[in-house]
C-alpha cells in the first residue's frame, strides 16, 4: 500500500480532503479544522508516498503550531492577530518544503 504511485496518492489525498472539507461543513467548525485538515491530508499523502521523515516533520510542526495557538490565546492574543500570522507561517513553511 505505501509507495503507490503519484495517481492514486493524489485520489487518496484528495479523497481525505474532500471528506474532511464536507465534515467541516456540516459542523462549522471551520478554523482551526480547516488547518487541521491541511495538516491530515499533507501527512497522509507523505506516508503513502513512504516518506515517513517529511510525514514526520510535518506532524511535528502542526502539533507544535496547535500548543503554541493554545498557549497564545492563554495569554491574550487575539485571534485577529492570530490567524493572519498563522496563515502566513503555514504558507513560509510550505515554500520552504516545496523548495527541497
């Protein structure tokens, strides 16, 4: 199953997606799950392709990400201030990857 080829990994992910997207939908819990399911789907798509050091690091920054929101909003911090930087963070961090 892991290592498919690029076809049935992007059916598969897209899939996850769609189902994630559709739950969202109909619970309105729209952030941080729209986040969340970036997340899912990016990290199944790495261990499908059998790469379990991306899947890895992948997860690593969402579960740090999601204790520092959590810590921030302890804090005070508004969300106003708080979704913009984390958009921008998650895209910086794809870049970063897509770039290797």
């Amino acid at each position: 199953m892991f290592g498919l080829r690029s076809v049935g990994r992007d059916g598969v992910s897209s899939g996850i997606f769609l189902i994630g997207f559709g739950l969202l939908y109909l619970t309105g819990w729209w952030w941080p799950g729209l986040l969340i399911l970036l997340g899912v789907t990016g990290i199944v798509d790495m261990v499908m392709s059998a790469n379990w050091k991306g899947a890895a690091k992948t997860a690593a920054v969402f579960m740090i990400t999601a204790i520092v929101l959590w810590g921030l909003v302890g804090i005070g911090i508004m969300w106003n201030v708080l979704i913009p930087g984390l958009l921008i963070l998650v895209g910086i961090f794809w870049v970063y990857r897509g770039l290797k």
